[in-house]
C-alpha cells in the first residue's frame, strides 16, 4: 500500500442542512487496497458522507476527490462513468424482487455495458455468484433467499461491474451474527482477490474489526479520531471508549 495513492481524499467537507451542521471539518484518505471503517453513532453524518462521496450531495465548502476526479465539478454524465468505478452496497440490499438473480446481476451490465468489451455477459453473472458462493442460486427469485444469501448477491450484483472501491453501508444490518460474521469476512476475502479498495459504514464491532485495516471516528463532524482497532479499542479518551465497552 503506497502513501502516495489515496483512491478517496476528503479536505475540510462542511456539510449542513438548517441550522444542523453535519460535517463540520472532515478530513480523511483511503488508499489503494486499504478498508477503511467510519464508525459513528446514528445521526453522526456517515449516510451524509457517503452521499457526498458519490455525488448525490453537494458539499458546503470542502473538497472531495474520488479516483483523482472532484466529484463537485463533475457533470451528470460524468458522475455516471465515475459511479460505474464505485460500488456501492445498501444496507437494504436494493435487490428488484421482481426481477431473478440472473436478471438483477445483469441489470448493471446491461445499464452500464461497455460496447467494447469482449466478456460476455453470462460469463460476467456467473463469475459473480461464484465468488460470493452462490452459483446454483442463478435462476431463483429474490423471495426465495434467505437474509444472508440476498446480502451475497447484492454483493454479487456491487462487484460484477469491477469496481476500484465499494461504499458499504451497514453491511450486517438485518443479519444474524453469526451470518453478519460471514459477510464481513467474504467482503475482506473479495477485497484482496479484486484488488479493491473500501470505505465500510458501520457500528457493528464485530464487523468493524473484521472488515477494517483502520478505523477512522467521525465524532461531533470530524474525523475525531483514526487508527487500527486495535489502537482504538485501548483509547482512554470517554468518547472513543464507549464504542468499545
């Protein structure tokens, strides 16, 4: 991991809505191949920094930068191209129920589908499911997937189109720990095999220690605080300790 290669870097976001400022002065870089975590309480700003991250807010004032490109300069169909380079997986997994796994895989290729390309696009859905574990679920209907199995394939669906970083949101949320557990390591697992690099929302621990090379806390708008788990989970400091305790 160079120090040189920051995939995201975010100097000085201000972000308010009213008289509610959000961000206030964050600052924060990932780099090529790093998992970051931001780990904060509810209503901290995470969902408001990921929107700013992807160009789906406009900062107050700050900067922005995602694969080298100012998201706030960027035009529509800009912000298009840029987002086919960022997956994104919510926490409500987005899956169209009417739509079969197949069909929900292929919905970002053929959307997104560089006329170019030699892949075909069988071959790209089925590489997917294979890498989430999941291949003899091509044909079934999301309705018929258990809670852990439709968080693989929106994970399938996050990764088909090769993306140089993924934004998770609250990857765990609605699972058992013991699945939770499960995705944080295939998410880890898919990382080194894809090279990519990660900003992962959350307040699950066992996640966050799992998916994160560091932690960074957002607290009172800023980067509070940034270091390994480790590192953090041994904080003396009152508001970084009662995330650990």
């Amino acid at each position: 991991m160079r120090k040189d290669s920051a995939v995201i870097s975010i100097q000085h976001l201000q972000k308010q809505f009213g008289d509610n400022q959000v961000l206030r002065d964050f600052n924060m870089q990932v780099q090529e191949g790093e998992s970051v975590v931001v780990l904060g309480k509810s209503g901290s700003g995470k969902s408001v920094l990921i929107k700013c991250i992807i160009g789906l807010l406009r900062p107050d004032s700050g900067l922005v930068e995602v694969l080298g490109e100012e998201v706030s300069t960027l035009s529509h169909r800009q912000l298009d191209v840029m987002r086919t380079k960022v997956g994104f997986l919510f926490q409500s997994n987005a899956l169209y129920d009417s739509m079969s796994v197949r069909e929900n895989l292929e919905f970002p290729l053929r959307r997104h589908w560089i006329q170019n390309s030699s892949e075909n696009i069988n071959d790209l859905v089925m590489e997917a499911l294979n890498n989430v574990g999941l291949s003899e679920a091509v044909d079934m209907m999301p309705e018929e997937l258990s809670g852990g199995m439709r968080k693989r394939i929106a994970l399938a669906r996050t990764l088909i189109l090769k993306p140089k970083v993924i934004l998770y949101d609250e990857p765990p949320t609605g699972l058992d720990p013991v699945t939770g557990k499960e995705i944080s390591n295939l998410m880890v697992e898919l990382q080194k095999k894809m090279n990519t690099s990660s900003i992962v929302i959350s307040h699950d621990m066992h996640c966050v220690k799992i998916a994160s090379n560091r932690v960074v806390m957002l607290i009172d708008g800023i980067c509070y605080a940034s270091g390994s788990f480790e590192e953090l989970s041994q904080s003396k400091d009152q508001k970084i300790k009662e995330f650990f305790d």
